[in-house]
C-alpha cells in the first residue's frame, strides 16, 4: 500500500537517468539489475518517495548533466551478474533427467520462494532520509521484545515558520500500538493504545516536549519480525523502524580454572572397514593428547570394539555412509571446539592442536584448518554468483584467499580447506553435514558453509596422512556411477546451484 | 573515536531532563538503563551529535515543560528490568559452590564478552536523522558482497543558499574505498580509491549529479560486518550504513512429484533398556506409516538388534544419555521435518501427522507439538528476564501463550511444549540437544530455543503414551543428587541464567 506511490514516483524519477544510460550498451542491464535489486518496490517506504519527489523537482537541470562513464570501475558493478556454466566441468543441471528437468525447476523454485519467505522475513528494504524533511527521528538500533514496550528517542519537529496550530501523526504497520508515558498540558493526545497517535498543540515546544515521552508498545507475537512506524508532519512522512526481538540466552562453555585442552577439544572422526588405520590414529592421538576425549561414527560390519577411556565409539547402520558419520559425530561433542581428522590421518609432533586453538581463541573465525601430510597449505576461495532459473554458480577460485588473519600471519581467509581443522563446535552444528552424501564429498559441505561461518586455513600445524583403500573399502567409497548422479541432483535441488566454475 | 563527542553532546542534553525525572524516584533508575541501553555510547555515530547540539539549542524551552507521568504506561517499561530469585525453586546460583562461585562467574563474565563479540557483532548502534541537516542519504538496505563494489543511490545536497563553491566529502570507517563509475565536467574529485573522497563544484546540481555515480568497493574481507560511511556537507555529518554480507546458499529440499509424506518427515527418537516400549512404538507406527524412515538411537546394555526396513538402529555408547541420543537422532534426518516421540509413545488413529505438516508448510512456525495422552493440549510463555552479574533470570509462564496461530485455530503460539512435535531439521539442528545433560531434561532445550525457533501447539492431533520405567531404567534415567548438580551448574554457566521463576 504505502508502496505504490512511492514505486511510481520512483520509476518516474528513475528513468530519466536511465534514458541517459540506454547510451552506454550493456552497462545499463547490469545497472537496472542492480537497481532493481536496490529498491524491492513493493516494500519501499515514504521515507525515499518525498526523497525523490525533491530529485524530480530538481532532475531537469541535475539528470541532463553530461558525464564519462569510468569504464575500469563499472566493471566491478558488471562483475557481479556473471554465471556462466558452459565450459563447467561439474554441470548439475546436466546431471536432473531431461524429461523430468523442467518440473524439478518448478518445485525447486517454489520451495526458495518459501525459504526466502522464512528466512529473510527481517531483511532489510533500501530507505533513503529525505533532506527536505524537518524532522528528527530514530532510523536505527530500535528494538522491543515481544509483548515489550519501548522509547522512542529523538523524535522531533524542526519548523521556523509560527502557526496557529501543529499536528503530528504516529502510525504503526503491523505489530503494536502508540501509548505515552507522561502527558503535557496543552499538547492533545488523540488515539493512545492504537495504531495511529495524534499529537496537536498551539506550541511547537510542548509539542516536541510531549514527543519525548510517545512509547511503542507490540501487541502481536513473533521472535524476529521489523515493524514500521510512520512519522507525519505537515507532507512530509518518514519511517521509524523498530525491531521485535526475543531476547536470547548465550552458549557458554566453561574453560574451568585450569586451562585443560581436554576440556575444550572433543577429537571426532568417521571410520569404515579400516580398523588398522583407525586404531593407528587412536595410539598416535593418544602419545600426544592422553586425555583428549575422541568420537568415534562408524559404519563397518563386522564391527571391532573401539570403546576405551576417553575413546567413545558409535555404531551406525552398515555403510550408512560419510557425512552421516560426521554429522553423528559433530552431535556428540560437548567441547567448544571440535577437531576434525579422517581415519587414515596419524598424529606427530608437528601436530600441535594448541596453535589452531589459539587462532580460533583470538579471532571471530570458526574454523580454522592445518596443513595434511607434504602438500602444505592449501585455501580456496569460493562464492556463489547469481545466474538464472536453472539456477546459480559456485565460483572456486583455487589456491587463491581473501586475504591473512590480522595477528595471525600463518593463516590465511578462505573458503574451502582440508579435512584437518578445529572449529566451533555450534558454528558447525548450524551448518551440519548433509546425510545424503553417503560417499566421496567435501566442497559440499564448505558451499553450505559460505556466509554462515568465518574459515581459515593455517600452516604452522601439520598432520601426517597415511592413505590405505583396500578394494571393499572403494567399492562403498568411491564416486561414479548412481552415486554421482543422486548426489549432484541432490545439489542441484538443495542450493540452487546449476554447476561449479573456476575462476 | 566518533563517539567520545556526541557521547558528551547526549550526557549534557540529558542529563537536563533526567534532573527532571529524579522527583519520579524509583522511575529514574529505569528510564536511566532504557537510555544506557538505547545509547551504547562508545559506537554512538554522528548522525546524532548534530541531532542533539540542535536539540540541547531548543532545550531551555522543551526540557522545562512540566509533565505528568502516566504510572499504568510507565510501569510497562518498568517490568522489563526484574529479575527477582528469592522465590524461586530452581536457583541454579545456589548449586555452584560457595567456594568456586566468584571464580565461576568471573570466567563466565569473559566468555559471554567474548561470546557478544562474535555473534552481536553486526548489531545496531542507535541512529537518529538529524532534522536539520539538508542531506538526502540511504540508511537501510544497502549491502554489498566481499570485494565487491555497490552504488550510494539517494545521495543529494539539498541547499538554496547560493555559494562560491560547494563541498562535500565521503569517508569509509573500516572495510572499503570510495570511487565513482562516472566523471561530471567541473565537478573536482579527490581521493577516488580511498578511504576519503571530496567532491568540489562551484555548481550544486554537478555536485549532485556527481554524487549519483558514487561507489563503494569492499576491501576487508568479512562474511557478516557493518561497514559506516560518513557524509559531510558544512558542518552538517550523517551515516550511511552499509552491510557487507556473502551470498549464501539456501537449504531446500524436493518434495517429490506425488506429495508423498515419507519424502517429507523422518520419525525420530532414542531407547534405553526398554526394549518393549520401543518395539510397541514401532509397530504402531507402521500401522499408520508403513513407509516413513524411523531413526533409534539407543544405548542400552545388553544391545537387541532393531534395525528394520525404513528403521534405523544406532548404537552408543552404554548410557550415553538422554540429550546426547536425541541430538544423534536428529543428525541422521535428510527429510526437511522431522518427529519426535519418546520410546514410550504409541501411535493411534488421532496421530495425524499431516496435520501437523499442514501447519509447518503454510507458517513461518519451526516446531508444532501435539497433544500426549490425556492431558489435553499443553503450553508454556516463557522468556528471558536481564538480571545481575549472577545471571538472568528464565521466566516461566504456564498454562498461557503468545495467541493463536494465525489460520490455525487449534495452534497456540508457545515457547515449551510436548515431546510430540514435528520441527524443521535445520532449525533443530541449530539449536541442537546438548549432550551433556544426560538424565532428565526438557525446558533446557526449549529454553536455547527461546528467539531461534517459532513454536507452538495444538490440540488437532494426538499421540498416546504408555510409561514403563524398570527400576533399572530409573537408576539411569532419574534426576536427583549428583546429576542435578552437574547439570544445573553447566545451565548457569551455559545460559548465563541464575535461576528460574514462575509468573
């Protein structure tokens, strides 16, 4: 509703510039994306619209200005709208049925419109402060629990000009009503406890005085929802927001008085039909770490007895497979950090789990990884780009990163990184390891990990690997055939990706 | 750095009116922590000194106005701030020793600092739109990826003084560089690819059109940070806000092309040494639901093989425990919901999992539980109440809830329900059931639920329960002496709670 004007106003104003633009070829799709992404019209508020009315009075002379566009720099806005999958090498899309490809995009498009719908239920919409408004008021930083009631600092009318009477109007959108907590005499109070506050009074100060006291209180329920007020005087109108928030208790884990690596580290790791390399990783574990407790998922059959002190062992159902070993493992920790290690990984003393642990300690990182037998440190930086209906890209920028971790020179930002690390037992918790994956998959779980956690990779500590695949363990582990097929449409539906590019 | 002036600015003005406030006795303590909230001094930005210099001009006048409290209002804002133990019969401060106590706290002082570091780390400072300054400008919404360069729509100067030469600069704060897509002729630039540009025109429309081609290019990696940049004309200095934020994957899953029930939910649920409740639970499932997966996790002790088809059978270690097989369980799911039911319930014809689906897919609601025997529906409002260093408080409100479930009359909006619900597995996930409480727990999860999970419950469907607890079973399952301890000395330290207390 409050959208439909402010959407025309904007169209108007907009595409005078755009005519302008229409000179510059391709540039002007890459700019309308971009603009478009911008201003989500439906939800605009009034706050821009008087904005922009102001630029329409002023646009003939301002829009008809001449410019030289800057071509270097406007390829870094053209950068952003780039998924290309021709000459990708894992092609996802290729991987659904033909004859079932065009429905599985149906659903798929209906289920990220739901997921959307949930998920970014508080995203923000674009709000620009109109200069031309005389009024001070809060735009950031408001919140209010649920059932709560609130302040409104800040709220006040600047206006020179003496008249006979001034009006105010507070409106909410959705979720609560206007109330004060203090009257002023001579200042009228019209709709307390409803969803639109009048305020009039022959003087301006009573009327900023009264302003001082106006409270939001919410009415409806929702643990993370954003509520508008609107803000009127005279034309001009401006948006309060205000967020409804529960408030949440933290996750703590204690470091106890003396500080006990073991207390902190829960080493976890997936074994199948590879005793002989498990149990080596055990002993070597424990020549280092005694007293390091160690998860064990495992799906072999038969089964050979692993539990010992400080070594617990879970038996899955047989070949239940590899992430739903490590997701087994990840539930069971109750340290704050977690390490992970393959099976066929040996201890030494290069090892020194106490380097990551610092790393992790003394930064916001999550996960931070080391270094797997000789190949010395390896980062990958990887990120998704927009594409089209069938889908985005993963972009894998190989051994390339996003730069060192401040006080950390060994370490550098990246995205994908090996099996060795230690990370936030929580943080990986929230992402989890996607059960479907039976077999061979790693990138998989770093795609999901993008944005949601903040991963290094280190080379000051080292782990040594010993690989053994005899024949039975390849003919469960190994990719190809079904398993490829069922993965990559699994992929395919579950992110949205339509293929991997490298960069 | 920007915060030590308006920081005295604010103290000045207020400092004004709170004298005024003092003859409200106790209420000045409470609008004084609501203000302290609101303020968050040291990361205070400009946006607001020049708001309240203007405010503190007017002040004489406003902040000399008599008012009259409104105590019913009032007393709204009031009840935010109490957190009261003395009646409370789960006070979790009381079981850490006396000895240890003031240790414990000062370690859990510094882990929830830290903990607020990270994960608060984009959280809103107050920002309040000064009335006076002639600056449009974009205060929500803007976001750009790592590395990635965005535009400034809505940047204007808005003045009818005319001028020798207008001036106006642009400086990031933390993680970018400012640089323009287009050059206006007589419009002079300086800094472009820096962390502070100066536009300079002796025309103001060029100086606008100018503006409109301005950029911002990320430098500093982060996956989730709040970049601020600051917009000076004259004396007059806002904030423009801007979010760096990773394109993230979303987490879908295909329903399939029939709407098959058994692609959608997995049943879930952990067994210890009662072997014949579990088996009753699962044959009453097939009854209903010949086809849906069952996941068991059990560690009990002699082990009774119960894997099956669509059933499957995890083994722990012997008496793992009560959260640590829940949380195992819920690592295995691969359908988007999952249910979950004791060992000790049996499905009946009221046990209508598609009315519960039908409630999850047409909500925002993470968690939906149903009745359990013949107690009829059951919910509880609880939330989080600020306390003291010893902790917050954990409010219990039983028998209410938060309203009804907009389109779903049976559904009430809750924050503690049955242990027969259907939720989202990601959700769950998220949240997680923490292993170390191994006996008796319930409100523990639902309390880390509190502002992560929408839950609610309703009365449309029904499960039966049919206890059975050996006294063997009772030796390892019951609460009391040892287990208390431990378990509510990890929740005070976990939670940061001190206690419980019921509304």
């Amino acid at each position: 509703m409050t959208g439909t004007g402010p959407g025309k106003f904007r169209l108007k104003c907009w595409t005078g510039s755009l005519r302008q633009l229409m000179l510059a070829g391709v540039v002007v799709i890459v700019c309308l994306l971009i603009f478009v992404g911008h201003c989500q019209w439906k939800e605009i508020h009034r706050t821009s619209s008087s904005q922009l009315g102001k630029m329409d009075m002023i646009a003939e002379s301002v829009e008809n200005i001449p410019f030289t566009w800057r071509n270097e720099t406007l390829s870094l806005l053209h950068d952003k709208s780039r998924c290309d999958c021709s000459k990708s090498k894992h092609n996802l899309w290729k991987d659904v049925d033909e004859k079932d490809r065009a429905a599985t995009i149906e659903r798929r498009s209906k289920e990220l419109t739901k997921y959307n719908q949930r998920v970014e239920s508080s995203k923000e919409t674009l709000m620009i402060v109109d200069g031309a408004a005389p009024l001070s008021y809060p735009v950031r930083g408001l919140t209010v629990v649920p059932e709560g009631t609130a302040e409104l600092p800040g709220l006040v009318v600047l206006d020179e000009t003496a008249r006979q009477e001034y009006e105010v109007q507070l409106q909410t959108t959705d979720f609560g009503v206007l109330d004060t907590v203090a009257e002023v005499a001579q200042a009228q109070l019209e709709g307390l406890r409803t969803k639109s506050l009048t305020i009039r009074s022959k003087s301006l100060s009573r009327l900023n005085r009264q302003l001082q006291f106006i409270v939001y209180t919410n009415t409806v329920y929702d643990i993370d929802a954003t509520e508008i007020i609107n803000f009127r005087y005279l034309h001009h109108r401006v948006s309060v927001p205000l967020r409804i928030r529960v408030r949440t208790v933290p996750f703590l884990y204690d470091p106890g008085p003396d500080n006990d690596i073991s207390r902190k580290i829960t080493i976890i790791t997936k074994t199948f039909i590879r005793y002989a390399s498990i149990r080596k990783l055990l002993s070597s574990i424990r020549k280092f770490y005694p007293n390091i407790r160690v998860v064990v998922a495992d799906d072999s059959r038969p089964v050979e007895d692993l539990q010992a002190e400080n070594v617990d062992h879970f038996v899955m159902p047989f070949a239940a497979g590899w992430f739903a070993g490590r997701n087994l493992a990840v539930s069971q920790v109750t340290t704050p950090y977690l390490l992970w290690v393959d099976d066929d990984f040996v201890f030494v003393p290069e090892t020194k789990l106490e380097n990551l642990l610092e790393v992790l300690e003394n930064t916001k990182l999550d996960l931070v990884a080391g270094t797997v037998g000789r190949t010395g440190i390896r980062y990958t930086k990887m990120d998704i780009v927009p594409g089209d209906e069938n889908g985005d890209c993963l972009r894998i920028h190989d051994l390339h990163h996003w730069g060192p971790v401040p006080g950390f020179p060994q370490c550098r930002l990246s995205t994908r990184v090996t099996n060795f690390f230690l990370a936030r037992t929580d943080s990986v918790r929230a992402v989890g390891f996607d059960p479907v994956y039976t077999r061979s998959a790693h990138t998989q779980f770093f795609m999901a990990a993008i944005g949601r956690l903040r991963v290094a990779s280190c080379d000051h500590v080292r782990i040594d690997h010993v690989s053994d695949k005899p024949a039975e363990y390849k003919k469960f582990r190994n990719e190809g055939g079904d398993y490829t097929k069922v993965s990559q449409r699994h992929e395919f539906f579950k992110h949205s990706i339509q293929c991997w590019v490298n960069r």
